[in-house]
C-alpha cells in the first residue's frame, strides 16, 4: 500500500479507528513514530502522517507534511465497453486501474446482455483499494451510456476495436476507444464508425472481451 485513503486527509490530526485501524495495526503492523501516507483524491496532494499514539481500538495522527505528487498514466484514454458479465468486469478491473484507463463507459450495445447491471458502488470500491497499492493520485472514472449511438454523439472522435486491417500501434492518436460485448458489434452498429476508425491487433485470433480491453490498454499506456 503506497497510501491510504481518507477523506479528511490534510487536516492537522486525525484518528483512526475501524477498518482503517484494523489494516495498519493488525495488516500492516504499523506502530507509534511510525510514519502514514493519506491522500483524499481531491485535492492532488500527499499528506504524510506521524502516527502519535496507538492502541487496540484507535490511532492518532499528526500532519508533518503536505505536497503535490500527482501519479498518473502519459495519456488519457477513455474505454467505451459495451456491456459484459459484471464478474468479468470486476476481475480486469483492478488491472485496467493500474495501468492508468482513466474513464470507462460502459455501453448497452445490441448483443449485451440487458440482464447485466454494473455496480458502481462495489466497483469503485475495488478501483480505491487498487489505487492504495498502486500509487494512482486520480480514480477512474465510471459512467453508462444507453446505446452505442448515444456513446457517439457524445464522444464523436471514437475509434472502434475489430478485425480490420488497420492494425493499433501505441503512436496512433487514441484518445477514446469502443471495445465489444462477447459477439462482437452488428453491422449496424460497425457502420457508425467511418472506416479508418475502424482498428485492430496484428493477430489472428479472437479476444475474450475483457481480454481485448487490457490489450488495448497496455498497448496505448504502457
């Protein structure tokens, strides 16, 4: 863990207590004298933290230090997936995080599932523990867009992932990318997408979903 979160990070003390306490007392084996790196993602800061006094049941913090770190990846990049079996989200998720995907949409296209609904709550919980161990200063972002034509309108520079002979390089200018449910996209929703948007990987075979979309990432971040 390179920092714990805290929303009330920066004021001159603090107290610990509950889950907080239990990770660094029992988990992390902190004691007093021992020094805390707290952010709460909204200010862009660090605050390192000098734990005073300790028990079984609290502990309290003093403030040394607040400074600017900023952690995130070269570029943005915005993934419009359409929607999948929330389980297979929940397992790339913390993956995507670290590698620094700053926005997921995620897409009703015509092969999702409608039964299949994001948790939102429960996964922005996953992407804060992530960001803990990994360092990230900025949370992903996490929003829905009723139907691919909706997702375009809003995000008309798009560029769509499929079998094409336009083949993804990590210079090419991608900002916002539509990854496809299990099945792909229809014709119809392939024809929304002008043809040299249309890009792929130099490979014959097929990607799971939530495989193509951590390709993808790696591909134009790391």
């Amino acid at each position: 863990m390179l920092y714990l979160y805290n929303t009330l990070a920066g004021q001159p003390s603090l107290m610990l207590e509950g889950d907080d306490h239990r990770y660094i007392f029992k988990v992390r084996r902190h004691k007093a004298e021992d020094t805390l790196y707290l952010r709460n993602l909204e200010d862009g800061l660090i605050h390192r933290y000098l734990i005073t006094y300790m028990d079984k049941r609290s502990a309290t913090l003093m403030l040394q230090e607040s400074q600017v770190l900023e952690v995130k990846a070269r570029r943005d990049l915005h993934i419009g997936w359409c929607m999948i079996d929330p389980k297979s989200v929940e397992r790339v998720l913390p993956s995507l995080n670290e590698m620094g995907v700053a926005k997921i949409t995620f897409i009703y296209c015509a092969r999702s599932q409608k039964s299949f609904k994001p948790d939102f709550q429960r996964w922005e919980k996953i992407l804060l523990n992530s960001s803990q161990q990994s360092g990230r200063s900025v949370m992903m972002q996490l929003e829905m867009a009723e139907n691919l034509e909706t997702f375009i309108a809003q995000n008309p520079q798009s560029y769509l992932l499929n079998f094409s002979e336009h083949t993804l390089s990590l210079g090419m200018p991608v900002d916002t990318i539509v990854v496809g449910c299990e099945g792909g996209l229809t014709g119809k929703e392939v024809a929304l997408f002008s043809p040299e948007r249309v890009i792929g990987f130099d490979t014959p075979l097929v990607l799971k979903s939530e495989s193509a979309v951590c390709a993808v990432a790696s591909k134009l971040l790391l």
